[in-house]
C-alpha cells in the first residue's frame, strides 16, 4: 500500500471540490467570481471551530461564527451540520 500516493489523490480530490477549473471565470451573468478564501467549520459538542491560517479558532455560537467570517472576509463551508 503507498499511503503517500494515496494521500497526494485525496489533496487533489479535495482541492477540485474548493477550487475548481472555473473558479477563475466569470459567471454566466458576466459578474466575477467570489474569490474569498474558503474556510470550513464544523461542529464540536461546546459549539463551532475551524483552523485559520494553522491555527484553531473556537466559536461558542453561529453568530459568532458569522460575524468572524465577515471580519476575516472569508468564505465558511459548513460541515457535518
């Protein structure tokens, strides 16, 4: 088994899905894309966390969650919710 094959697979399955080909286009209305950095946040038993730039940020509810992606002017993709 070559984990490190695998793994490299993985990263680029997953970097497909958050920045895909056309990411770069403008849309079919001729408005540019979103270009924000997208962040995913998930659901822990006390609330919300995600990782930024390597480091964890914890958050107690969704609006603190909302108010920090507008702050950082990031995109938030929401798992496991």
């Amino acid at each position: 088994m070559n984990l490190k094959t695998e793994w490299d697979t993985l990263r680029r399955r997953i970097e497909e899905v958050f920045h895909p080909a056309s990411h770069h286009e403008s849309g079919a209305d001729g408005s540019a894309q979103d270009e924000r950095e997208w962040v995913v946040i998930y659901r822990t038993a006390t609330g919300f966390c995600c990782m930024y730039k390597g480091l964890p940020v914890n958050f107690e509810d969704m609006l603190d969650v909302q108010i920090w992606t507008e702050e950082m002017d990031v995109r938030p993709y929401f798992m496991g919710l």
